[in-house]
C-alpha cells in the first residue's frame, strides 16, 4: 500500500462494505487517494471498481436495496455521515460516465448547467467567462467557441466527453471520478481525453476505472488492483506495472485473466 499523511488526503476510505440486497460486493476496503494526483482502478469485469467509485459519490444509494458500512472521508469530511447533505457532496466530487452523457440543450448551456443549479442565472459577463474558462480548462474552447448556440449532442464523441468535465468544473469541484471515459471513444480520441485527464491533475484529484492497461499506465500516477470486491494491492504505477507484489495481480496485468 502507498504511505500518505492525513494532510495530503483527498479520500481516506476506512472498513468500507457493501452490498446489493445479500450479495456482498465490497469487502472491508481501505483505501488513500492522495490529492493533485490520477489513481487508477483496474480488475476484471464485476470486481467492484466501478461499485467503489460511486460510492464515493454515493450515487449508489439511490438504489434501496444497497447497504454501505464503513467510513468515506473526502477532504477530511465522513461524506456518509447522517448529517451532511447530498448537494455538498456532489459539489465536491464530479462524476464522469462511461458514455458522454451531454444534456439536449446548446453546448453554452450546458457548461452553466450545474453552476446555474447553485448560483442561479448571473449576468452575461459573468457567464460568458464561465464558459469560456471551462472550455479552456477542457482544450475545446479554440474548437468550439463558434459553435456555443449548437446543440451539445451534435459534437463529436471526444469533444462531448470533454465537454461533460467543463460541466463539472464551475461548481469548482476538488475531486473528478471517471468510470471508463474512454470506452466509447476511438483511439485518438482516447489519446486526446487522456492528455486532458493528465493536465487536469494539476487542479484536481481525479479517480479513473479503466480496463485499459496501457491507459492505466500511461495516465496514472498510483493504480489500485482490485479483485472479488476487495483492494490486492495500490501502489505508484510504475512499480505495479514493472514488479507487481502479488500473483494476482501479475497474473491480471499480463492477461492472464480478465
């Protein structure tokens, strides 16, 4: 496992299970996501990654038949805690899914979407630097500042992925989660998408599942292994990748299964 102090903490999961009805899906996991970092998640199909991901922003209560134990802190605050509201927590975490997911309204609009929701309508000035900061942040804005009146669903796949994250970033989140954002996309638009995950490292902790393992080694700076609902083993991806420590985990890494 990799060592953190609390301070350089952006998630800090303690003892966490959980399950769907009786099926246990999540066992026991502990777990440091250190901040300004991309820590990716690999393991086989039906492992728990993707389970543990919304977990953290607990998109999987929505569901009445689901059962969490155990402590999420994200920023130093129990996110599963009676008393803290959901609102907050989505403030603080953004979540990108495996197929861009843009709403059916203009790309401008789509960008002031959540910030709307929080703040209201603002004046044109002020919105108009919004979207323009958002789309540079995503390196879209010289593609489509034309383009802000077309509808967002009109882009190509790449350009919606991307345009999914500037959605995110005027509630100013600190933590991005992104459950597969590249399999929908062709390769150079996977190699586009992962240069932008890596520059966005600068700014936020970002939390990727892939089933890639050139994309996880390529655009991550620790890996988390997982395997039948449990943590095998998190370290820098660098050393997971060259002189993994467990079988298991050379085994996935090599193809062994999967």
């Amino acid at each position: 496992m990799v060592d953190a102090t609390t301070d350089s903490l952006a998630i800090r999961v303690r003892d966490l299970s959980l399950w769907y009805g009786d099926f246990q899906a999540l066992f026991n996991i502990d777990l440091d996501v250190k901040k300004g970092i991309v820590t990716s998640l690999i393991g086989p199909s039906g492992c728990g990654k993707s389970t543990f991901l919304r977990s953290v922003n607990r998109i999987t209560e929505r569901l009445g038949y689901v059962r969490t134990e155990g402590q999420i802190k994200v920023l130093g605050e129990n996110i599963l805690a009676d008393d803290v509201e959901l609102i907050q927590v989505r403030k603080k975490i953004g979540m990108v899914f495996q197929r861009p997911n843009p709403l059916p309204l203009t790309v401008r609009e789509n960008v002031l979407f959540a910030w709307r929701l929080v703040h209201g309508k603002g004046t044109k000035e002020q919105t108009d630097e919004i979207v323009e900061q958002s789309l540079q942040q995503v390196l879209l804005w010289d593609r489509i500042k034309d383009r802000l009146g077309d509808v967002a669903t009109s882009l190509a796949l790449e350009e919606q992925q991307k345009l999914c994250i500037a959605r995110l970033l005027p509630v100013q989140p600190e933590v991005l989660l992104m459950d597969e954002p590249c399999s929908a996309l062709d390769p150079a638009a996977t190699a586009a998408v992962e240069e932008l995950i890596w520059k966005l490292r600068e700014q936020y902790t970002i939390m990727i599942v892939t089933h890639n393992m050139a994309q996880a080694r390529r655009a991550s700076d620790e890996c988390v292994f997982m395997l039948m609902g449990k943590i095998i083993e998190h370290r820098p991806t660098d050393e997971m990748f060259l002189a993994p420590e467990h079988q298991e985990t050379a085994d996935y890494i090599e193809g062994r299964y999967g």
